[in-house]
DNA sequence: GCAGGATGGTAAGTAAAGCTGATCAATCAG
DNA sequence: CTGATTGATCAGCTTTACTTACCATCCTGC
C-alpha cells in the first residue's frame, strides 16, 4: 500500500541535485546516463509525480525540493546504520562480556586484554572473575559471551574448546623436604598433613584418588590456603596457574606419577554464534595460547 | 564501499522476528518462505555475519539481536517517509502560496477557499493579494505557485489560463441619467465628468480609447474611487468584478459598445510544475470557474 | 517405533528489474 | 552553420527476486 522506496534511486536523485545534470552524476555514482534517467523515471512513476521538470535540464519541480531534503536524511540514516553494522563485523566496534576463574583472570588476562585491545581499539571488555561454576552458570545463562575456564562435566548445551593443560603439582613451605625437588610422586603424598582445596576434585579418577580420603583439612579460600601453607600447617595440590608465585616461601613441585592436569579453555553455548566482538576475542585467545 | 541495504530484506527480518519463524512471516508478508530465506541469506552475505542461528529454528545470533532494532529504526523512517510523499502526492497534506487581484481575491476566493478546504482540509492555503503588476511579479520570482489575476502583456516566463470574462461598464451614482439603463455606448461618456482609475488601461486598443484623454481626475486607491462616486464627482468604468456592491447608492450599466472584457485567469511560471497542493488549487479552481 | 505435520533449506525455472551501448532530438557556444 | 552537450529512448543482456516442487530434520501423538 505504502510505496516502498529503493535506497540506490534516491541516491541517484541526490547526485543529479549535487552535480547539476545526469551526465555528472552518473560519472560520480559509477553508472551510465540512460540508467540514471530509467531509475529516477521508475522512481516518479512509483510517486505518482515528476521529481524533476521535463525538458528542463536537471531542474527539480516543487514536488522535487520538498522530496530532496527527505531523500537525504533517510540516506543519511541509511549509510549511519550500514558504517555501524560493518563497524561491528569488521571488529571495530562494538563490546562482550567474559567471565574466567581466579587464576586464568589473574595470570593469563592481563597480558592478553592488554594485546586485544592493542589489536581491536574499538572493542570494549568486560571480564568478571569467580569459581568454574559460577563461570558455568554465567555462560549458560548468556550473562556473558565467553567463559575462560577448566573442563567441568560435559553439558549438551555447552562447547568447550580447549587450549592448555595446567599440570598439578604440590605446593609446599621452602624448608619442606619437597622444595626443590624435580618432581614428586603420589603415594610420597601419604605421609604428609595433606590439606584439600577445590582444585582437589581434580584427584579423583585417577590413581592417586586415595589422597582425597586423606585430607587432614579442607581450605576452599585461596587466602586462608596459603596462609596456612606459609605457616608450615602442611602441603596441598594446585594446577600450576593457580599457584600464588608472589609468597616468596612458597614452592611448587611438580607431580610426576599420576600426571594430572586440568585442562583449561574457552566456554561457550554450544550451537550458538559468537557476537563480533566475542568472536575477535575466541580468535585472538586462541590464537594467543595455541 | 558502504553496503547498500534494500529495505524488504529488512521488513522480512523483522517479520521473521516477530512472527517467530518463516512461514509465518512469509504469510505476513505476501511472500512463500524460500523468497525469505534467500533473501535473508542473501543481507547476511552482504553483512558479512549470520543474522539467525543456521539448524536453530528462527533465533537470532547476538549480531542479530543487535541489528533487529536499528532495521526496525531505519524502517519506521522509511514508513514515515514513503508516507509522507504520499500524503503529499494525494493532496491530503501540504501547502500552498497565491496571489490575486483585491477583486478577485474578494469576490471570488471567499467561497472558492471554503469550498477548497473542505475538499483538501490537510492543504494549508496563503492568499496574498495586490495589484495585477505585483501579482505578476509574485509570480515571476517563485514566491507563489499561482497567481490569479487578468491577463497583462505576454511573457514568455509565465503561462496564463483565462477562465473568465468580467465585462467593463459604468459606475454612477442611482440618481445619474445612466442608472438603470440596460446599457451604455462609449460616446455617450464624452460628455460625463469621467475618473480615471487603474483599469482605464482596459480600454486602450478599442474603439474608446480616446475615453482615456478625457479623464477628469484619475484615483487608483478605490476606497478614494468609491467616495467620489458616492459624492456625484462623476462616473467611472470598472470591470463589473470590482464594482462595489456594497454601496447601496452606486450603480453598475454594462458598456454596449465596445464590449471590453478583462480576462481574468491563472498565472503561473511556464515550463514549470506545479507543487502537488498548487495543482490540487489550480484544477479546483478551474473546474469551478468552468 | 513410526506416521503426520510442523520446521527451514535447496534446486530449477521464470518474470521483471537494472544496466549498458548505441542512437536521437534539442539546446547552446563559437 | 557546425560541433559539443544536454537528457530521452530503445534493444539486448545480466542479474535479481520470486515461485513451485522437493528434501532433510525435528517434534508430537498414537
């Protein structure tokens, strides 16, 4: 009912406006004279009235200046909207949101939000740090676009990716018989005040399990953990990302028999795209860590 | 450079959106589902990104989401726009500016601008009235779209439609020999004190011309005219369209010989067209004065 | 587990739109 | 009068935008 107006013919119109005949603007728009003419013909027909004077070169009727300056704000709008949407796709625009675990955010984001932004200027970050399930639970509820984060028990409307393992070790006070060691075995484990913490589910599956029954505490704060670790309380096992570096007193161990690790990646809702600026960051830390 | 969208694509995405699926927009939109789905897949090859997740059935990816808005945005422009030409076009809106001679523009426009209104109540009309030479000039530079007045010297700028004839006579006082008369021959006003007004000029190039020579006084404001006549200075000719009804003292006797006529009609520039409420104006008035 | 009815995607064929190149009439400058 | 330039027109080609018909998948009810 309402005429639907093509965008390409108004642009035409502009052009014979702004050059003063149809021979220059159709240099200016990249096509032939006679096409020019056909489609703002096409265009009057449609409108049910002359946009420009016949006979007359290039003359815009009454009908034609109360059109033009219509014409050019829907073209502005138009070509607003469309530098905006290719902004986005091209990166260099728009935003995500991120959530990853202490120790990814702490060890791995800085470094890697300083080169993204580095790459993309234009894209804003948002990163919320917290436990892997409350990372989990913030990608599943599409709170945030990625999750950066160690492999949980698979969910069908999850995709996980991963991108490295994070090898467990025993973390242990610098005048421990450990310190120093190259490597340590499970079962050396048994006759030490063993103290759990989150990261000790890990363990289980593997052949060095037995070790989760022989906690002498169980410390899910990372503060109060290594607090006690510097107190000389005991040892605990960690991934090495998640080792606390800055306790001068502190040393991690490798653990050489079972190897175990935990594998870290990013977490996505499976089946689902990316936005733009998500997806610039998937590439960029993948890249990054491959 | 800039992608060009063409703005069906676009209502077919929000038909998609807002119907919850294909089929349902296509009904919608008067269109068979695949005319959707090519169509859309064919703006996401443009953008550069998918707009619905492929295998999902009609959601949107976080691009899409992100454009749904500013489609609906640049739609609703779009309506408004293609909308308002319409109005236009349909003489149910827009506006118009004309000038007329005092005659005409009070004994003609009051009903011709009553009955206009009420045909084209959304057409905003301006009457500006003056002498034939400044309705002319109006004319000339654009100021109005019409002009009605009677026909002067010819101009190849401007094109005049007569519509009607207002034949010259006599104004006397009712108690002067002419009134009540049928008619007047010019030879009898040789020997009358005769004033000379603005349309004495009617009469050169007749028969009576020599009338001109004879003037006892000459008064172009015809407020000065009417008093003078009123006080039995003398007789004048005046095209029967200015004589002043409304004095009741006054008398109008047609001139038999010569028959003078001033054509009055429609002025407008030539080789240019009208704005769509001046033509609504310039046929009404026609078909009226038909 | 299997028909029946949704979903959306794909392929082939068609009508129309959009553009080019050649040509034309009209206008204008030298 | 001539040569250049204006916009209009037409034939012919290419691309686009559809439609119809068909397919694969998924969900629902039996």
């Amino acid at each position: 009912m309402l005429p639907e107006l093509k965008i390409t013919p108004l642009r035409y119109v502009l052009a014979v406006v702004d050059q003063g005949g149809f021979h220059a603007a159709a240099r200016q728009v990249h096509r032939t004279q006679p096409a020019l003419s056909m489609a703002i013909r096409e265009l009057e027909n449609r409108l049910g009235e002359a946009l420009f004077e016949r006979g007359n070169q290039a003359t815009l009727t009454p009908f034609g200046r109360y059109c033009v300056p219509r014409f050019r704000e829907l073209l502005t709008q138009h070509d607003r909207l469309s530098g905006e949407l290719v902004a986005q796709v091209e990166r260099q625009a728009g935003h995500l949101d991120m959530a990853a675990v202490p120790s990814v955010a702490s060890r791995l984001m800085p470094r890697l939000l300083a080169d993204f932004v580095a790459d993309y200027p234009g894209i804003r970050v948002s990163l919320h740090d917290g436990t892997a399930d409350f990372v989990r639970d913030q990608v599943l509820a599409g709170e945030v676009d990625l999750g950066l984060t160690s492999l949980g028990e698979g969910n069908a409307a999850l995709s996980f990716t991963p991108l490295l393992r994070d090898a467990l070790g025993v973390v242990c006070r610098d005048d421990h018989p450990f310190a120093g060691r190259e490597a340590v075995h499970w079962q050396e484990l048994m006759g030490e005040s063993l103290i759990g913490n989150g990261t000790s589910r890990l363990l289980q599956g593997t052949d060095a399990a037995a070790l989760r029954d022989h906690h002498a505490f169980y410390i899910s704060n990372m503060v109060s953990l290594t607090a006690m670790l510097v107190a000389g309380l005991g040892v605990t096992t960690l991934p090495q990302l998640a080792f606390p570096e800055e306790y001068q007193r502190l040393r991690f161990v490798p653990l050489s028999e079972p190897r175990v690790a935990r594998e870290i990646g990013l977490l996505q809702l499976a089946g689902r795209s990316l936005s733009p600026g998500a997806s610039a960051m998937a590439d960029f830390i993948t890249r990054a860590l491959a």
